[in-house]
C-alpha cells in the first residue's frame, strides 16, 4: 500500500492530517506535479483525473479524492472517529465537511489555480474568476467567524475530518492573500488551536 503525494498541495495535505491523527503510517511517493507528472498517461491510468492524492492498495485498487481515503481509513482504523460518532452525528460531521469543501477549500483553491502560472496550459483559466473566488473566500471566513462563536470545533465538540478540511484551505488561502483578519478572533482561536495539533505538521 502506499499513497501518491505531493508536499506543497492541499489535498494531499488533508490525507497526511488524517493520518497523522490516527497515527497510521504509510509510505507516501512523492509525485511530482511541478513537472505535471500527473498529467501524463501512466499516472492517469491510477487517476483519470490526473490529480493526487491516490492511495494504492496492495491489490493494485486505486482510490483517488481526498475523503475517499479518508474514509477507507476511517473503516480499517475507527478510533479516534474523524468522520462522527452515531448516525446524527456523522450526518452533522458530513454536512460541514461538505460545507468547508464548497465554500471554502474550492474558493480558496480556484482562486489559486484560475490565475496562477503553475495552472496555465493545464486548465481553462478565467482570471476574473479567481478574483470573485478570492472574495467568496473571505465571505466564507466571515461566516466562519459568527458560526465558531458557538463551539470548540467546526462540526461541534470533537476535532473532526470538517476541521482538516478548513485548517488545510485556510492554511493554503496564504498564496492567494487570503488570511484570517485581525478582528476574526473566533476563527483565530479556533485555527491556533488546531494548528497546535501534532498532525498539523503533516
Ligand atoms: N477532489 C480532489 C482534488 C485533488 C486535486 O485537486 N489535487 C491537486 C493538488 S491539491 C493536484 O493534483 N493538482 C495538480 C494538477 O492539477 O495538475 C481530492 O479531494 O483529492
């Protein structure tokens, strides 16, 4: 088994967290995208969405998609539990994983992949596009903002994948200016805490 990586880049990033929290070693190989290795038909044959992260189990099974992973490891290693707990509320974990991947994480990274160098001849950018993503980010934020005024973690009491997911887009946002705001005090304590975590490392 082993997993396709790559350092600078969020998603594989949300797996590495993951698996840190649960503290499960795999061998991660490192793929290298810069030189859109990925993008070329060996790789795309593992994913036909030339993307990483992939996981490669040893029976050649290859899953791809950040939460598809987690959850496999989730099911092999249950504790500690990052997707829930009972079914309401792994319903609840889902519905804000969902949310930080729609409203934040896919914001935060067109803004990045619809203007950036690294995404030219790669993809269809629209420049103008990253912009609006850029400020639909830092809406998403304050949102955020209000809502952690009621609670520890994202999805409620425990740290959860909801929590990977945001510190990981926020963590990211950086390379786009996009940042949590000196009067987001909420989102400030929330995102010190978390990054205080080991697998924030990762
Ligand atoms: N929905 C996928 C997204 C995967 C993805 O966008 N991976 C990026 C890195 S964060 C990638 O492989 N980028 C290189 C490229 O698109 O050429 C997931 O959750 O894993």
């Amino acid at each position: 088994m082993k997993i396709y990586d790559a350092a600078t880049a969020p998603n594989p990033r949300r797996v590495r967290v993951f698996m840190a929290e649960k503290g499960i070693q795999v061998p991660y190989e490192p793929l290298d995208i810069v030189n859109a290795v990925n993008r070329g038909p060996e790789f795309r044959k593992k994913n036909p969405m030339a993307a990483v992260p992939v996981l490669e189990l040893d029976d050649g099974t290859c899953i791809a998609e950040s939460v598809a992973i987690c959850r496999y490891f989730e099911e092999t290693n249950p504790q500690p539990p990052l997707f829930g707990t009972d079914a309401r509320n792994r319903a609840v974990v889902e519905m804000w994983n969902r949310r930080m991947e729609f409203a934040l994480l896919s914001p935060i990274t067109d803004a990045f992949r619809q203007h950036h160098d690294f995404f030219k001849g790669r993809i269809r950018q629209v420049p103008a596009y990253a912009e609006a993503q850029r400020l639909n980010a830092e809406d998403s934020l304050q949102w955020l903002e209000s809502e952690l005024a009621n609670r520890h973690f994202i999805a409620g009491e425990r740290f959860t994948i909801a929590d990977i997911t945001a510190m990981v887009a926020i963590d990211f946002g950086r390379v786009s200016k996009i940042a949590i705001k000196p009067d987001q005090k909420n989102l400030a304590r929330w995102h010190a805490e978390v990054s205080s975590r080991p697998s924030a490392k990762a």
